[in-house]
C-alpha cells in the first residue's frame, strides 16, 4: 500500500503511455516483418538488407521501410487476404460440394433397385447439388 501512495497520478500516466508506446513499437517491428517476408517480388538480398537495417537501427529502419515501401503495404496485404479467402472458398467448395456426384449416384442407385420414387430421386439430387 505504500508504493501505491508513493506512485503520483502523473508517474501512473506517463508509464501507462511508455507501455501503450511499447506496445506500438513491437506492432510496428511485425508489421514490418510480416510486410517484408510477404513480398514475393523482393529479391533475398534486398530482405536481408532491410532486416539488417531495421535490426541495426530499428527507429531509421522502420520509418524508411515505411516512408519508402509503405505504400504498397496495404496492397501485398490485400493480396495475401484474397488467396487466403479464394483457398478457403476452395476447401470449403470441395468439401460440401465433393460429394453430391456420390450421393446422385447412391439415390440413383435407390431409384434403379426400387427403393425409392422418381419423385423422391428428384428430390435427392436437387438437394445434392444445391
């Protein structure tokens, strides 16, 4: 309780904002990272370069990274998110949609043996390939 007593209302602010600007600061770092190894148009040597730089002088670093290469951030990031969703819709596609040729073939094989009506068929393979 005496260290809280001793702790000012200022020094509570102002470590508050040095953690807030931490926090940022290793934001910033993956941002940049992440932006960095995602591009596939970088040659190796120019990453290193820049992992080097940002490394070695971490403030320049990552505010030339993001003066000179900022702009094009948003667009590789763009880029990533649209293959990850065209993968996801993919998987999602062959994985509802892979079996509707069985399950045709199952009812129609139902159809064929008596077990089930024409109308019943229709119904099936309607639901099958919506």
């Amino acid at each position: 309780m005496v260290l809280a007593a001793q702790y000012a209302l200022g020094e509570v602010l102002w470590t508050m904002f040095v953690l807030f600007m931490w926090i940022i600061w290793f934001w910033l770092l993956i941002t940049v990272f992440g932006d960095l190894f995602r591009d596939h148009e970088t040659s190796g040597a120019a990453k290193a370069g820049w992992a080097i730089f940002v490394i070695f002088l971490p403030y320049l670093g990552v505010f030339v990274y993001l003066l000179v290469r900022g702009g094009g951030m948003a667009e590789r990031a763009m880029a990533q998110q649209q293959r990850a969703q065209a993968q996801f819709d993919s998987y999602v596609r062959d994985t509802a949609g892979g079996g509707s040729a069985a399950e045709i073939a199952h009812a129609k094989e139902l159809l064929d043996s008596g077990a089930i009506s024409q109308a019943e068929f229709d119904q099936l393979k309607a639901k099958a390939l919506s």
